[in-house]
C-alpha cells in the first residue's frame, strides 16, 4: 500500500471507534428513556448525558480491545474481519492506548454529571462500567480471555444500561426495566456470539478461551439461537405482565425478522468468512429493536 493509498488520519480514528458497534451501546438507553416515557418520568438532559457516556463507553472499550488483543498476541494476520488499526500498522499501540485514556476521561465528565443526577447507584454503575471497559481484554484477568464476555455484554449493554437510564431520569427502578434489559442485553449478546464464532480458531490458538472457545461451534450456534428467543420474548413479557402497549410486539418481530438470515448462517457455515454478514446483520437487529421498542414504550397505545 502507498502512502497515496492510505486512509486520512480522521478515518483511521473513526475506523479504531468501531461506529458499527456502538448501536449495541444506544439501543439500551433509547429502550430505558422509552420506559421512562412510558412511566411518565422522562427527562431530556439526563437522557442524553446516559446516551453519550454510553457510546463514549463503548469507544473505550473498542480501542481497549484493539490495543490489548494487539499487545497480547492474539490480532494477527490470520484474524478474519474487520481491521484492527493496532495489529494493521495503522496507529501506534501507543496512540491506541492514549486515545483509549481520553475517550475514558470524556466518559468520566459525562458521568460526574450524572451522578450529581441519579447519586451513589451511578456512581457504582459508571466505576464498575469503566473499570470493565479496560478489564475486557486487558488486566491481570482479562474478562474476554476467560469465557465472561457473553456475561459482560448481556449485564452492561442489557441490565445495566436500561436500568441505569431509566434510573437518571425517574431516581428509582421499575421492575419492567429488567425485562427490557434482558431483551436488548440478549441481542447485544449475540452479536459478540458471532464474533467470537467467527473467531474460535485464532482464538484458541492465541489462548483466548471465549465461551465459544470453551463449549463449541454447536453449542455457541445454540446459545445464539436462545439469545434471540430471549430477544423476541421481552417485549411480549412487557406487554403480558406489565401492561407495555400492544405496538412494543413489532420490536419482537423485527428481532425475528432481522435474526433469521444470520440465524440460519450460524448454524450452516462452512468457513470464519461466512460469518462476516451475519454480525452486521445481528448489529442492524439490535438498532432496530432499540428504536422500535423505544417508540412504542413511548408513543405507543395502551391495551
């Protein structure tokens, strides 16, 4: 590649940020802002402050693993899927990490505000949050490299974010807020399933022992198949349990409709290529259901 050929240093940022995947970060804090609206105890500015800490969360993360995956060996030239900036040559292992401690430091002003907002349970949200951004794949237990991404994904991106908007806005926690945040943890969740299915083999030659790693291509193929049945499931709980409006059902059939494709890709692939469009596929399922549910929680009408 020349030096003609190469990407703007902006895009090369951008490309580090990882943009496709910060929808798993906003669809939670739509869906807890929607729930708000529902319980008639939205608030705009703490609903946006969540939205942003979230995505700049989410960036950290990114640019964690970029930098950690590098360092640790496991980013080679084998790896299939998206460019990793670090393992590419793209930007120093040194930049990675000072942008990733800038991102963290955006994320904490943003936070301080919201604890001022929703008081201690904030606190320890945005603590632990941070703390396990870094944790992921870096530290002396690198969550990631012991099969405890799937439970990190479905806590932080599902119960966590949903609960924690809906907190900043109305100073307590609905019930429902946990069905909400089982729904869209699940479908985050699957999409790190198909990366890391995708990944299994350079994985397990690196010493990455993701859960993928640990049970299996066929039971991994499974676990993504009870993830979107949780997904389809939440919003007709909401609406069976806790009188949510009839019109939160489309966000159930979208997450049918957007999973089936990559649903059938999991368990019928031949090669780690193969499943390059059912994670893109999987990350759209997760925009829309944030949006969908969100809207009906908001707008929609009553039984």
């Amino acid at each position: 590649m020349t030096s003609g050929d190469l990407p703007s240093r902006h895009s090369i940022w951008a490309m580090a940020a990882r943009p496709k995947t910060l929808a798993a970060a906003a669809a939670p804090v739509l869906i807890g802002t929607g729930l708000a609206a529902f319980h008639d105890r939205f608030r705009a500015l703490p609903a946006v402050a969540a939205l942003i800490g979230a995505l700049l969360i989410q960036i950290a993360t990114n640019l964690a693993n970029d930098y950690y995956d590098f360092v640790r060996g496991t980013d080679t030239a084998e790896r299939v899927g998206p460019v990793r900036v670090t393992q590419a040559g793209l930007l120093a292992p040194a930049a990675v990490k000072r942008g990733m401690m800038m991102v963290i430091g955006a994320a904490v002003v943003v936070g301080l505000y919201l604890v001022a907002v929703g008081g201690w349970p904030i606190l320890v949200i945005g603590v632990v949050s941070l703390v396990c951004a870094v944790a992921y794949t870096g530290g002396p237990f690198p969550l990631a490299y012991h099969g405890l991404g799937d439970v990190f994904v479905f806590l932080f991106f599902g119960l966590v974010a949903v609960g924690g908007t809906y907190w900043v806005q109305a100073l307590a926690l609905a019930p429902d807020a946990l069905v909400a945040g089982a729904g869209v943890g699940a479908l985050s969740t699957a999409i790190l399933v198909v990366n890391n299915l995708r990944d299994i083999e350079t994985d397990a030659r690196a010493g990455k022992r993701t859960l993928a790693v640990r049970i299996g291509r066929t039971a991994t193929a499974a676990e993504y198949t009870l993830l979107v049945a949780v997904g389809v499931w939440a919003p007709l709980q909401g609406i069976g349990a806790y009188d949510w409006p009839v019109t939160v059902a489309v966000a159930s059939g979208l997450a049918a409709a957007a999973c089936a494709r990559p649903l059938v890709t999991v368990w019928r692939h031949a090669r780690p290529h193969d499943l390059l469009p059912a994670l893109g596929q999987t990350a759209r399922a997760v925009a829309l259901y944030g949006i969908a549910l969100a809207v009906a929680l908001a707008w929609g009408l009553r039984l």
